[in-house]
C-alpha cells in the first residue's frame, strides 16, 4: 500500500483532537487503562492517586487517594465487571507484593491477591475468562482466578543466568495463546498448558535496546513490542518471525514511549522524543501523520477506546481525545 493510498483511508489521527487536558505535572501518569466496556478511563500516578474518568462526559467520577488504600500502587492494572486489579507495593506484613481487587462502589480493596516475590511489571486478563495473569522483575509468571487469592499456577523464568533487563511481559489473546517476554526474548505458551513453550524468538537486543512493553495486535496476528531505543517490531504470533519494524527516532536517552494499535489494527499511535504523536503504517512502516504537542515530558502513555472511538495520551498531563467534523 503507498502512502497515498494509506492516507486517503487514514481513519484516525486526523478525526482526533484534545478535548480536554488535564495537569499531572506534580505526579506524571505511569498507568493508563479503560474499562472493559470502555465507558471509564482509568489514570494511576505513582504512590498518590488513581483517578477515574466517565469517557461521555470526560469528567472525573471517582479519586482514589491510593497512598492510603492497603499501599497500594497501581502502575500497572486490568480491569474486569467488578472493578480494578491494581499493583501494589511491597507488603510488610507478608513480605509480598500483592494485587489488591477494587470495588468502585466502595473505592476500597476488597480482595488482595498474596503471591508475588518482586515488583510487578505486567498484568493482563484473559479476554472472557475469570482468569488473568501476572509478572515479577524476578521473571516469575503467574495465572490467577478472581475467584482464589493465591497463584493457581506458577511458572518459573526461562533462563536463570545474568539479566540484562528488568521488564518482564506478558499478553494474552482471546483464544488462549500467551506470550511471555523475558531477557528481551519472546515465548509463547498454550494457557492450558504452562509447563512448556511452543515457539521461542531470536531477537539481537543490543541493536535496538531493551524491550519495554508488548500487546497482541487487535487481529491477534502479531504479537508487537516497543524497545528503549524507540522502535516498535512486529513478530508473527504463530513462530515469532520478525515481519516488521518502525523506526520512531534515535533515542538520545534510552525510554519508553506510549503507543497502540488503532482499531483496524493497520496503524500505531506512538508518541516520539520531540514530545510528538505520530500515525504509522503497520504495512509500510512510514510515518503518514504527525500531531504537535505540548508535554513537558515525554508522553508515557497512549491508549485507544475501541468501543467508543476516543484516545488517551499521558505523561506529565492526560489528554482525551474524540472525533470531530
């Protein structure tokens, strides 16, 4: 497809614009998500506060002062019908770090998950399933239920030798296909079975830096990452072959960048180091679409609402983003 042609179908950035934008300057955001019918966005910024925002009126419908609730610190969550999986901090009564279950009617925990030995890097649900999954910077996978508040299985890191990268992933697709990432490596499980991968990457991480984040592709075709570097690559979900790459920019400082899928799946929204958001081709790899911006800081966190066609960006503010004529 050229990009002439990609342009004349671009669905997204163009119809987009900021609605409302909100200061976080004195905590930036290190946590975006919206709910699974995608009619509340949640922002989390570390140790202070975890807010909750109605995506129709893009108002604030509920605070959750977070340095108070059980410590809890959710840098990372994924929500379900009745409410918020957050991280948290170390426990110190059961030397743990745990995942607390929040009701928003209460704005209160009401299960805490005991179980993990490290800091928690990643936490996804299995699509329509009571299932969900978690990982450690010690490498450590586990499956949870929402019904049972300790690991139902426990897989241990691939390789035991010298780390050279303290994020640990882990997505997951509607029809039970895990991915794991660990020492900048790719491996991908049935979620019936744990106890053995069937396809293992052959990535040179030194090239383009550190893996820092991952998701599946909305056609679940790719399983796709970001590096420090500020590459994203594409790798094909049934033997991890590299199909493509895009090259965002040279990273003076190696970071992490926020990004996502539109939902054709055809596009990537990422943001760039010049504080940018740019629209790229997942064919082609170009950048068809630029939008300035005004972040103090570079922006962290992007996030598409399939559901109701609106966008998320953080960093040192959150902005809402919706169509317009």
């Amino acid at each position: 497809m050229s990009s002439n042609t990609a342009q004349m179908n671009l669905p997204t950035l163009k119809k987009l614009k900021p609605l409302k934008t909100v200061s976080y300057t004195k905590s930036n955001i290190n946590g975006l998500d919206f709910s699974d019918k995608g009619n509340l966005l949640m922002a989390s910024t570390k140790d202070t506060v975890l807010d909750i925002y109605n995506v129709l009126t893009f108002n604030k419908e509920y605070s959750l002062d977070i340095s108070k609730s059980g410590a809890c610190c959710p840098k990372f969550f994924a929500t379900d019908l009745d409410g918020i999986h957050g991280t948290t901090k170390r426990n110190e009564q059961t030397n743990s770090y745990d995942i607390l279950h929040f009701d928003l009617f209460k704005l209160a925990y009401k299960t805490r998950f005991i179980g993990c030995d490290d800091e928690i890097n990643t936490i996804v649900q299995m699509p329509r399933s009571t299932k969900f999954y978690s990982t450690d910077k010690k490498g450590i996978l586990n499956q949870w239920d929402i019904r049972i508040n300790y690991p139902t299985v426990q897989v241990k890191p691939v390789d035991s030798g010298t780390r050279k990268n303290d994020f640990v992933g882990v997505t997951v697709e509607s029809n039970g296909v895990l991915c794991l990432c660990y020492e900048n490596q790719f491996y991908l499980y049935d979620a019936r079975n744990l106890n053995t991968y069937f396809a293992q990457s052959n990535i040179n991480a030194d090239k383009y830096g550190n893996v820092c984040s991952m998701k599946f592709s909305p056609c679940e075709k790719f399983v796709t990452y970001m590096t420090e570097g500020h590459t994203v690559h594409l790798l094909d979900s049934y033997d991890l072959m590299e199909k493509g790459k895009i090259a965002i920019d040279r990273a003076t400082t190696p970071s992490p960048l926020g990004w996502d899928f539109t939902p054709c799946g055809r596009y990537i929204i990422t943001g760039n180091s010049k504080n940018e958001i740019n629209l790229y081709s997942c064919i082609t790899g170009e950048c068809l679409y630029y939008e300035k911006n005004t972040y103090q800081n570079a922006i962290s966190n992007i996030v598409f609402n399939h559901d109701y066609f609106t966008m998320a960006v953080g960093g040192s503010h959150l902005s809402m983003w919706a169509p317009h004529s």
